[in-house]
C-alpha cells in the first residue's frame, strides 16, 4: 500500500510534465532539423560503440 501511494502521485506528476513539456514544444517555433542532427549523432555514437566496443 505505500508503494502504490509513492508510486502514484510519482506517475501522476510525471505525466503532468510530460503534458506541459508537449504543450510548450508545439507553440515553440524549434528547427527540428538541427535537433534530429543531433539526436542521430547520439545514436551513431551509441551504434558505433556497440559494434566497435570501444568508447
């Protein structure tokens, strides 16, 4: 029973950021090409470990 009092109110905040956060991303006027240039080299560098193993 206390997890689930803990636990709630974490998920409950947790989605109320998540909301928030989408709501202000769809108002702001972001160059979503430079964030997906930089979401791609985060995710090269993580393949590229992964297959080279080193890093």
């Amino acid at each position: 029973m206390i997890r689930f009092v803990i636990i709630l109110p974490l998920i409950v905040v947790t989605w109320l950021l998540l909301v928030k956060v989408v709501s202000d991303l769809k108002k702001a006027n972001i160059d979503w090409t430079g964030v997906a240039t930089f979401v791609g080299f985060i995710v090269l560098a993580f393949w590229l470990r992964h297959v080279t193993g080193m890093g």
